[in-house]
C-alpha cells in the first residue's frame, strides 16, 4: 500500500481559537441549532486488532520520548515527501526525517503554528501562524533553497490574513496542489480564495467567496477537468463554491461539522467532501449527498491513513457499552469486557479528558484498530476486549499524522506513539482462525492508494486494485479454504462460487471429485463451463469437456449445451466435443460442431450410419474441397453409391472433370495448368465404388468421357452442365511428355478399358447369352473414336471371348494385322472379304495376295466344282500379274498343285516370269551404275509428310527416323543410311531368304528323300521332279 503524500493533520487545542477575537468560540458554536437526519440504527463495525502501537522513544534513552518532542508544545502535524513537519507554539517549524530525528528546524512565526501543507507535487511548504500580535498570516517556503542570510527556507510569499481590515482566527485552510488557489476560513464565517501561483512571488489576487453567520469548521477542493469546486463547512451548513465560474454558491444540506471533523478525500480528481457528525459520517460530492457511513460517537477530529479512516473521538458513555454488549450477544468474556470499559468511561467522563483513536474500513466495514493513549492506555482487541493498563487517567490526543506508511500520534504529556499495520500474513491468520474468509477477501483486494470515494466504496471487491503485499495466489487460496469450509457446512451452491474462483490455482481434479454425486451435478455443471471459460479454455482439457457434455446430456439442457458449442471463441477440444454429442445421441449438435470445425468424417459418419441421412450427406460432399471430398468419398462413397447411385454419379463425374480445361498432350507442360486444376482426380479411383452396380458405372464412366475428354460416341446426348475438355492430341514437336500428361492418357486408357469390359460383360439372355447390340454399337463406337486410347490386345481378347465378330475385325485392322484378317474371313469361306481385305490393305502388306493364292488354290484344288472359288483365283492371278505382287516362279510353284490351272495360265505366268527376270537384271545394273534420286514426300510408315530426321533405302521407300526406330530392332539401324533392312520390303525379302536356306539346309538330305519316296509310292516321280527343283546338285 502507498501512502499518500498529501495526509492530512489537525490541531486539537489551537490556540488560535481560544483567543477573544469578537466571534464565539467554537464550544459556544456547537449549542447552535443544527437540523441534523434522522438516526440510523447503529450498524455492527467487528473490530479486529491489525494494527501494533509502539511508543516512540529517543534514540540515546529508550527510557524516555525523543529529547526535541519534550522541548516543544505540538500544535500541528504535516505528512509528506520522505518527512514530518511539526509545528509548535512559539512559532517553531521542526522537520523530521525517517528515523524520527530533527533534521531542520528555523523560527516561521512569532505565535502558534495553526496550519501546516506540505505539497505533493513541489517541495514547498505552506504555513498558517500567528505574528506580529496574533495577526494571523500565511507563508509559503521553497524547501529546496536556503536564504544565504538566515539560513532557512527561501520564504517565496508572506502575507496577512484579514478581512475588511479586521482581524479573525484561520479555522480552515485548503490549497490546490496545483497552487493555482488557496481557501482560507475563517472564525467569522468568510472564506478567502487567493487566485494566482502562490509558489511564485507575483501578485496574488484574494477575493472573499462566501461570508456567512457560523464560524468555517473545513474547506476542500474538487477538481473536474477544468471545472475547481470549493467545498465550504461551517456549523450548521454545508455548501460548494465554483471558482471558476462566479464564485457560484449551492447549498448541499443544511448540516456542518465541528470543528476539524471535516476533509477532502485525497483523490487527485473528482474530490469529495467528508463530514463527522456524532451518529454517522456523510460523503458529499458536487451533487449532494453520497453514502454515509454509521459511527456513532462523539468526534474530535478525523484524518486519512491510506484506506483507512481516522477518528479521534471521546471513549463510549456507559449507555453506548450497553448497545454494544446486546450486539455481541451478551456473552460472558463480552460482560466482563462491557464492564470494564463502562467503568472507564466514567472516569474519563468526570475528569473531562481523554481520546480514543479508531481506524475503519469504510469499505470492508470493520475496525482495524481502537485505542487510546497515555498512563491509563487501553485498545479495543478482537470483537470488542480490551486491554486496561494499572492507571485510570487517559492522556488526550493532540495531533495525528501519517508518513512511510505508519501513523504518528501525539498526545498532550509530550509524547508520539507510532502505529503500524501489521502484515498481510498475520491478518489473514487471524481471519482463517474466525472463518471470516469474505473479510479476509475484502482486505487482500482493497485499494493500494488512500483514495476513498463514493465510487471506490461501492464498487465490489474483485475489481479493486490489488494490495501490493499479495498476490493472485493468496486472492485463490483464500476461495480455496472459503469453499472447502461452505462445502462442510453443506453449502454446495455457495461453495461451488468460490471454488470458480480458484480456477487457475487449484487442480481442478480436487472440485470435481467432490460434486461427482448425480444431485451436485448441477454445481459440477457450473464449474466446468467456468473452466472453459478462463484464459480462453486453455486450462481446459479433453476430459473436462468429456465431463461438461455428459453434464448437460445428463441433465437435458439443450440450452446450455448450445450456448457452449456455439459461442464465437472456442474453448473446448472440438473433436472430443463432437465424440460425446454423438454418444449420447445428439445428433444436431455434434453436426453442427463437425461442420463448424471441419471435421467431414465425423459428419458424413453421423449422417450415414447414425440418421442415415443419405441426401444430406451427398449434399454436404458436393460442397467440400477437392482434397476432402477425395477422402471422404473413398470412406463413404460406396455407401451412398449404393443408396443413390443418381446423385452420386453426378457428384462423381463433376469432381472428376476438372473446372478449367485440361492442358493438351501437345503443350508438354504443366503451367497450362490454372491453380483450382493442380488437385485432379482421376475417374478410376473411384470404380470400386460402383461394385455390384455395373449400370451405373458404365454411366459414370461414358459421362466422364464426355465431360473430361470429349468422347461423346460411347452414349447419348450429353448434358449441357458438363463442360467438354479437349481430348489428347499428336505429341508435341519435340516428342516429349510431361508426367501429368502420360497421367492423364493412362487415365483414358483405364477407362476405356474398363467400359469394354462392362460393355462386353453385359450380355443379353434374349440373345443367347451374347452381347446387347446396344452395347455392340458403344463398343464400335469406341473403338472407331480416334480420341479413345485402350490396350488392343485385352480388348481383343474380350471380343473373342463373346465371340462379338464386328469388334474383332475392327480390332484387327487398326493393330495392322492384316493376314489375321485374312485368316478370320478365311475360316468363314467369306471369299468377297478376302478379296476386299486384299483391295484393301494389299499395297501395305503384298503378302495378302500370295496369302489369298494360296487359299483359293486350296479350294479349287479341294472342290473343282466351286466357280466362285475358280472366278476369286483368275482374278487373284491377273492382280498378282499386273502388279508385279509375286515373282513369277513362286506363283507357278503355288498353282502347279491346282489340275483347274490350264497350259495357257501357265504359259502367260512363264513369260512373265521371263518379263520379271529381265527387268530385275535391269534393276541391278542400274543400281550399280547410274545414281538413285529420292523424290518421295511421305513416311512410307504413317504416311505423314517427311521431316528430318528422315532414312532413305534403295528401294526408294522413306521413313521418319522416329517412325524406323519404332520399327527397327535397334537404335544403330538408323546411324547410317542402309545398314538396315526396309520395313515394307522386309517381310518378302525374308520369305527369299528363308526358301534358299531351307533349299540348303535339304539339299543334301537324302533321307529326307527317301522317307517321301516310301510315303508316295502312287507318284513317286513327283517327289523326285520336286526335289530337283531344290537345286541339289549345286549344292554338292
């Protein structure tokens, strides 16, 4: 606690006021009708001994008071910054320092000392004494300069005190700290304010403010911003003055004090007026009366000691000791108490001296102290004891002051007793042991200033500044053991709001094991929301709010519940939140907390297994993230596939094709990519979710192709929502592939794939078990889309399985297996497709027509009757003759088999063997002597226009390097133009090869020869005229 430095200070026996100066005295004033309120009953002040009172003695003998106190008559005393001003009666200023030795002392006046303020803000002393005469007169000293030729303070100002050039005693004396204005009352009723700066010696201008009929009993100040109010009391009024306005003059209540029974409080703004009367203490403010507070005694004086009030007043009559014992109960240590006291009190009455000192707490309503001073000494203890000292005679009190946060006291033998509060340990000890815990709270939490104000003492106790002699702890174990004792006594409620308090300090484990009973659940209740609440739900951890739902589950307070879950601030673990609504049921309420905080597979569980809820939770994926759906779906998707297969295709094929177009194979990059695209899902991550619904996955599937690709063949119209990205394209001119790219083609291809085996899985009772022919003309369609990319061969072999013809032949042709073709028309005896696929394909694979030779030869030889057969085999013929297909010995060797081929077939194939046999010496000697031009502009391959790198071969075919190096064995093939073979004329070139090394691998075998020659023995000069064909002899 600070103590203020501007504590006041008052003269018991001013000797100004006992001089005749025309005005009564102030006991004849005090005979003055005064109205005064009616009486309040007394109120109970317990009375508490807080306070140690130590007589000050002089340093060099303990055994007596200090040497410089019994050399002077104390008249007044003045506390501030870091010392005691006395003054005395001769006109002396003493000061005195901490350790209570005079340090200075000059002569200030020639008569008493009345008045003495010391400023908080300035080192300068104020003085009111008597001089020249008992002319009364105000000084003002500069504590911080010494007069080089008197050696004591630098005087700034001295002027006298009068008005209308008579001379009255000073009663009262107000300053502002600002020194901006000073009040002087005086004895005759008229109060002075001097206008000006009074810590500078410039003119000072003093004008009288209020003249009235009763002597100024005490002024004060009230500063409000720039408004100054002067608090004027006499004897029988109390008024305020605005100096700043006119002087203008309101009467609060028509009641004063006595005198020195009346003061400012110390607050630096919005000051207030305190006047003792014998029943009460009032407060006044600006607007009139405040709060009063009952005392009931007949005052002397008062003073501010930091929050407490200080009254000087005389002991309790033999009545007042009666009252007090019927309040404390009429026990038997209270009669003896009572008795003594009383007996006391009547001494003192009828000697007429004697005070007693008592300090309160205006705001916690007790008596930190009680006593009186001198040989007869006696203090009021705990609950009203007292102490009687051998000596009946009491001394009077003669001034009171405080400093260096003790009490000074001055009495009238000469002596000065120091009163210090004792600490804050041993108060509360003493509170502990009388279970006075709401008191022991007051004290801990009162204000650390002197400031007492209306505001202050009707605030609550929780809000006022801490004492600085403890801390949050001592505030917490004060709750602690005020809760622990309520809870004794069975008052859970009352224990509970204390035990709220401690939160923070104590382990919250400790409260909750005592109200875990089902009929304190509520007061459990109340201390779990609390600890949600305090420092943000940090002291909270997932078991307390485990607890707290299952509270509010447990005593069906759905209220409560939604004011906890939907607060702004969250307070609580949400995922265990969420966990408990569910278990007991409530479902809103956890849906609500997974939606607020994002927790999609506790939602989507609640709505699935918990309400089956299926729409819902469709709706709610449909609005999630990208990434979250992706999660949630592959949890729950199967489910609400499976319940609305519709909706979720929707879902499925949106979130499948992204919002932006895709970037084309042919950019070969990914910064095509627009951000919200850099998440993609692919289609076949969620084909399990269709298991068992082969229908709906084929809708999926054709709708992402639309939507994703632009594959519109494998259904129908497709719908205008879905937007169309461009399908993969030719790759980019430098060949190459960005990852996302091969990612996005193996994604095609997994789905289209996967839509030929649902197709050709489909199959139709109705049509014995083969495939629909809706499903036949989606399959076409697909295959024949230019845009689709799929494994042919698996394809291929799901054809064959369902033995679906149309897909196999389409199949065929565009994997360029020609002679495959051939053979399934072939099997068929379909002789127009033979001679169709031939038309078709023969100038890409010659060996069709030696194939369909051999074929139809077969047949005629087989069935000579067959005219079709004979027809198809001429017009093969003429083909292979004017086209040079074949050379012309192979074709004689192939048809010398057939007896339908007449001598005139054979001549034309002879001579055209000679024709061909000439023409291909030709060919070999101009390719050894005349230089080939290559002209030709397209890839003999794909058939595209011819860009470098390109490979030239002598048979005057040309190829794209990327195009031969997928043909090739091997890369080296293409280092050099012509160390590999030509790919078109590879094939017959290789069937040349084969015959002559066959010829030479036979030639010499003659068991060969005989092994035929035992299994022919019908025509056995056939097998010879055969094997000379083979060259024998030049091969020995």
């Amino acid at each position: 606690m600070v103590v203020s430095a501007r504590s006041s200070s008052f003269g018991l026996a001013s000797p100004s006021l006992s001089g005749s100066g025309g005005m009564p005295s102030p006991g004849r004033a005090a005979s003055l009708p005064n109205p005064a309120p009616p009486k309040p009953p007394a109120p109970e002040w317990r009375a508490f001994s807080f306070f140690d009172k130590e007589l000050v003695v002089d340093a060099e003998d303990p055994q007596k008071p200090p040497a410089w106190l019994q050399e002077m008559d104390v008249t007044v005393i003045s506390g501030g910054r870091g010392s005691l001003f006395f003054g005395d009666v001769v006109g002396g200023v003493y000061i005195v320092n901490h350790s209570l030795t005079v340090i200075f002392s000059f002569q200030a006046f020639s008569g008493p000392v009345t008045h003495l303020k010391v400023m908080r803000n300035k080192n300068i002393l104020v003085a009111i004494g008597d001089d020249d005469g008992g002319v009364p007169v105000m000084k003002v000293w500069n504590l911080d300069k010494l007069d080089t030729e008197t050696k004591v303070p630098s005087l700034i100002r001295s002027m006298k005190i009068q008005h209308n050039n008579k001379i009255f005693p000073v009663t009262a004396l107000a300053v502002l700290e600002s020194m901006a204005q000073a009040a002087i009352g005086l004895e005759n009723g008229v109060v002075l304010v001097m206008r000006g700066d009074l810590s500078r010696a410039k003119i000072i201008n003093t004008k009288a403010v209020h003249e009235g009929s009763e002597p100024v009993t005490g002024l004060g100040f009230n500063e409000d911003g720039k408004s100054i109010n002067l608090y004027v009391v006499t004897l029988a009024r109390t008024l305020i003055i605005c100096t700043t306005n006119k002087d203008a003059t309101t009467t609060l209540e028509d009641q004063g004090s006595e005198m020195n029974c009346s003061m400012a409080t110390p607050e630096d703004q919005g000051q207030h007026m305190v006047i003792g009367k014998k029943e009460a203490v009032y407060f006044y403010g600006p607007d009139g009366r405040g709060p009063c507070f009952i005392i009931d005694s007949e005052k002397v004086s008062m003073t501010w000691f930091r929050n407490y009030l200080a009254v000087v007043s005389k002991p309790p009559s033999r009545p007042q000791i009666r009252a007090s014992l019927d309040l404390m109960g009429g026990s038997a240590s209270a009669l003896v108490a009572a008795a003594a006291a009383a007996a006391h009190a009547d001494d003192m009455d009828d000697e007429r001296h004697g005070t007693v000192l008592t300090l309160y707490d205006l705001k916690s309503k007790f008596v930190a102290f009680q006593g009186s001073f001198g040989a007869g000494e006696w203090d009021h203890g705990e609950f009203g004891s007292s102490k009687l000292g051998s000596e009946r005679q009491a001394i009077p009190i003669r001034c009171v002051a405080s400093e260096w946060g003790q009490l000074f006291v001055t009495t009238a033998d000469r002596k000065m007793y120091r009163i210090e509060e004792k600490d804050l340990t041993s108060k509360l000890d003493l509170l502990y042991r009388k279970n006075m815990y709401s008191l022991a709270l007051s004290i801990v939490s009162s204000s650390s200033t002197a400031v007492i104000s209306e505001d202050l003492l009707m605030r609550p106790s929780r809000q006022q500044k801490p004492d600085k002699d403890y801390d949050a702890a001592t505030v917490k174990e004060i709750h602690k053991r005020y809760g622990d004792w309520l809870y004794s006594k069975s008052d859970y409620d009352a224990a509970m709001i204390q035990y709220q308090q401690t939160i923070g300090y104590l382990e919250p484990s400790y409260v909750i094991r005592k109200f875990l009973d089902a009929e304190r659940l509520q007061n459990l209740t109340s201390f779990l929301q609390s600890l949600h609440e305090v420092e943000g739900g940090r002291l909270a951890n997932a078991d307390h709010t485990t607890l707290l739902i299952n509270c509010y589950t447990k005593l069906k307070d759905g209220r409560r519940l939604d004011e906890f879950i939907k607060r702004e601030e969250v307070v609580f673990d949400a995922d265990t939140a969420i966990r408990v609504c569910r278990t007991a049921h409530y479902f809103d309420h956890a849906l609500w907390l997974s939606e607020r905080f994002n927790n999609h597979e506790q939602y989507l569980h609640i709505q699935v297994e918990d309400r089956k809820n299926f729409v819902e939770a469709v709706a709610y994926v449909s609005r999630l993230p990208l990434i979250d759906q992706e999660r949630e779906l592959k949890r729950y998707g199967a489910v609400l596939v499976d319940q609305l297969p519709s909706e979720m295709t929707d879902v499925l094929v949106r979130i499948c094709t992204p919002e932006s177009a895709r970037p084309s194979i042919a950019t070969g990059s990914e910064d095509s990519l627009l951000p919200a695209a850099k998440h993609i899902l692919y289609p076949e991550e969620f084909l399990h979710l269709f298991v068992g619904t082969s229908e709906w996955c084929i809708t999926f599937l054709e709708r992402v192709l639309e939507s994703r690709w632009g594959i519109s063949g494998a259904k129908g119209k497709k719908k205008a929502s879905e937007p169309v990205a461009p399908g993969p394209t030719a790759p980019a001119a430098n060949g190459s592939k960005s990852d996302l790219e091969s990612r996005d083609e193996l994604s095609l291809k997994i789905v289209c794939n996967t839509l030929f085996e649902l197709y050709l899985d489909n199959v139709d009772p109705a049509a014995g078990g083969h495939v629909s022919s809706v499903n036949e003309q989606k399959t076409l369609s697909l295959l024949k889309n230019p845009k689709a990319i799929y494994d042919a061969d698996h394809t291929l072999v799901m054809c064959e399985l369902r033995g679906f013809q149309d897909g196999i032949l389409l199949l065929l042709e565009k994997m360029n297996r020609y002679e495959d073709v051939m053979r399934f028309h072939m099997e068929n005896n379909n002789y127009a497709s033979v001679i169709a696929t031939c038309r078709q394909h023969g100038d890409k694979d010659k060996g069709l027509w030696s194939q369909a030779l051999t074929y139809f030869a077969d047949k005629v030889a087989s069935d000579e009757s067959s005219q079709e057969a004979s027809q198809e085999l001429a017009e093969v013929l003429d083909v292979i003759d004017r086209k040079s297909i074949m050379p012309p010995l192979e074709v004689i060797q192939i048809v010398a088999k057939n007896r339908a081929v007449t001598i005139g077939m054979a001549r034309k194939l002879s001579a055209s063997y000679r024709q061909e046999t000439a023409k291909m010496k030709a060919q070999i000697e101009e390719l050894k002597s005349t230089a080939i031009v290559f002209q030709a502009s397209k890839c003999s391959l794909c058939t595209l226009p011819l860009e470098l790198p390109t490979a030239h071969f002598m048979c005057r075919h040309s190829f794209h390097a990327r195009c031969l190096s997928d043909h090739l064995a091997g890369a080296g093939a293409i280092d050099a133009v012509g160390q590999g073979d030509c790919p078109r004329c590879a094939p017959e070139h290789q069937m040349v090869l084969d015959m002559l090394q066959n010829q030479a691998e036979t030639a010499t075998r003659f068991d060969l020869l005989k092994k035929k020659l035992d299994g022919r023995s019908d025509d056995r000069y056939a097998v010879i005229a055969e094997y000379l064909g083979k060259n024998i002899f030049g091969a020995v």
